[in-house]
C-alpha cells in the first residue's frame, strides 16, 4: 500500500477480469460486463486506489479502462511487454489469469507509472478510424502483390478487390477529416500541427488519436513513449551502439514518413539532415534523429499553443 492508497493490478479477458490488490492478498474476480465492471469500480472507489494498471489487450480493456476514468480513478494502461519482461525479471514463469494480475499490479508498486488520461469516447472513434486505415492500407499492399504474380483468370477478381477497399480508404480519409473538423480542441491541435512542413492529415490524426501524452510531456519522455530516444543496450563488459526499440510501431511508422517529407520541404529538418549526414551519420541513424526532432518540435508547439512560423526555436 502506498502513502495514499492501494495498488492495483487487473488481468483482463475477453469474458472476465481478474484484480489483485498488492501487498494485501485480495484476489477478486469479475466478469467483462457492465455490470460488473460497476461493482469493481465501485469496490476499488472504497479502497481508495492510488494506481490501477492495466494491459493494452487490443480493446478488451476499454469498457473497464473508461468506466475507472469515469470515476476519477487513477489509471494506465500499459503495454503487455513490459509486464512479461517485469513478471520474468521477478523470476515468474507460469501464466494464469491470477499470476498475471498479480505481476501486474507489483509493476504498478513497484514501477508506479504516472497515470495518463484516457481519449475520450471521440477520440476512440477516431482510433478506431486509424487502426481501420492502417488495416485497409496492409490489405491493399497484399492484394498488389498477389496481382503482379497472379494468372490472368484471378487478376481481374483481385482488381476488384483493390477497388473496393481503395473506396473504402477514401471513405475512411473523409471521415478522419470531418471527425478533426467536428472537434474544436482537435481543429485547434490540427491546425498547429499541420502548420509544420511535412506534417499532413495522416500524421496529424494518428498523433491526435494514438498519443494523447502530446504535448503534456518533456521531450525525452515523449521520445521514448514514440520510441525514438536511443537506448543503452550496454551489459557488463559488452558495450555497443544506443538503438531506438520499443515504443508505439505505428506511430513511429507515420512519423518515419512525415519525416521523409519533411527533410526534402522543412527547412529546419532539411538543415539538420544535411548537417547529420555531412558528419558522417549513416542515412537511417539521420533519419531517426530528425524523427526525434520533428517530435519534440510538434510536442514544444502543442505545449506553447504556437503555430509553426512561432514555434520555439530549440524545443
């Protein structure tokens, strides 16, 4: 138990959610419904809970997650990595429900992560929107591919295939636009961050929807959330080069391709590319500084509330 409070651990499932309150043995269970999920907020509001974790578990976690924003609950979600590598280093190998509550609410005494405000029911839609995009976009570069080693008795079915989901991108496009223009906070946030060259409507409605903490962070913070700070991966007597791992892959992934852009149409970016690869830089260590550039400027501007023209200098 903490100064304030308890520290809690939940295992979610599809159909049922395990709670381990650590260092004090309780062990409850839950099923994944409305109205249970109320009885376990109701139950950690009595305790009163310092801290409740939970694992990304691809949207199984939402109801739960939102219902403890909704009650003032201090809450995070955590990527599952972190609490295997966590579980592992305590020496836990075995795996159940119960095991993984308990690991996870002794990441939550231990490691005590700040916790972060949830998007809000828009902003889930907008996810949702994101996750769809990058779906459709995977299966039109495999339907690509198959089509440029396929006979010709298939070719014209998969073509038909790439046209629909190449409306259905449209369709999605158009949406993420009207969801930004419907939200005068996003408008706001969109228009900062789309006033930087380089950045489109692709980027700035990945960040808006998938990195909340944008904006609210120091800048090695947010750069290591994104997973663009370098890392050590130094143990013993092995030494070796700081690499970039971890993170959120997806928004690195958008933010790989702003930053192309952007070092051909940034001033900024393209001066500090240049100068990276004049010193000798390989292309993609370059490319990854400026990733990290064009994040903390992003982040400096949403934190000022200043458009590009007037962003700080030296974020």
């Amino acid at each position: 138990m903490g100064e304030q409070g308890y520290y809690v651990g939940i295992d979610v499932a599809k159909a049922s959610l395990d709670v381990v309150v650590h260092g004090t043995g309780q062990h409850w269970s839950f099923a994944n419904s409305d109205a249970d999920i109320a009885k376990l907020v109701a139950r950690l509001a009595a305790l009163p809970a310092s801290l409740v974790v939970l694992e990304a578990t691809g949207g199984l976690e939402t109801a739960v997650a939102a219902a403890l924003a909704a009650a003032r609950l201090p809450t995070r979600i955590i990527n599952p990595r972190q609490i295997r590598d966590h579980a592992r280093s305590m020496g836990q190998l075995a795996k159940t429900d119960r095991l993984d509550a308990q690991a996870i609410a002794h990441y939550a005494a231990v490691v005590r992560p700040e916790p972060r405000p949830l998007p809000d029911e828009q902003a889930a839609e907008l996810g949702g929107l994101i996750a769809r995009r990058r779906q459709v976009i995977k299966m039109l570069t495999a339907e690509k591919n198959r089509k440029a080693t396929a006979v010709k008795r298939v070719q014209q079915g998969i073509q038909t295939h790439i046209d629909c989901l190449n409306r259905e991108l449209a369709d999605i496009n158009r949406s993420l636009s009207d969801e930004i223009r419907n939200s005068p906070l996003w408008r706001e946030k969109d228009g900062l961050l789309r006033s930087v060259p380089g950045v489109g409507p692709t980027l700035s409605a990945t960040l808006l929807a998938d990195l909340p903490e944008l904006g609210t962070l120091n800048r090695r913070r947010i750069a290591a959330l994104v997973g663009v700070a370098p890392l050590s991966r130094d143990s013993g007597t092995m030494r070796g080069r700081r690499t970039v791992w971890g993170g959120r892959a997806h928004i690195r992934t958008v933010l790989y391709m702003a930053t192309v852009a952007a070092t051909r149409y940034n001033p900024a970016i393209r001066s500090f590319y240049q100068r990276l690869c004049a010193a000798g830089k390989a292309r993609k260590v370059a490319l990854t500084a400026c990733m990290r550039k064009l994040l903390t400027i992003l982040n400096a501007m949403l934190q000022h509330g200043k458009v590009w023209s007037t962003a700080p200098a030296h974020p």
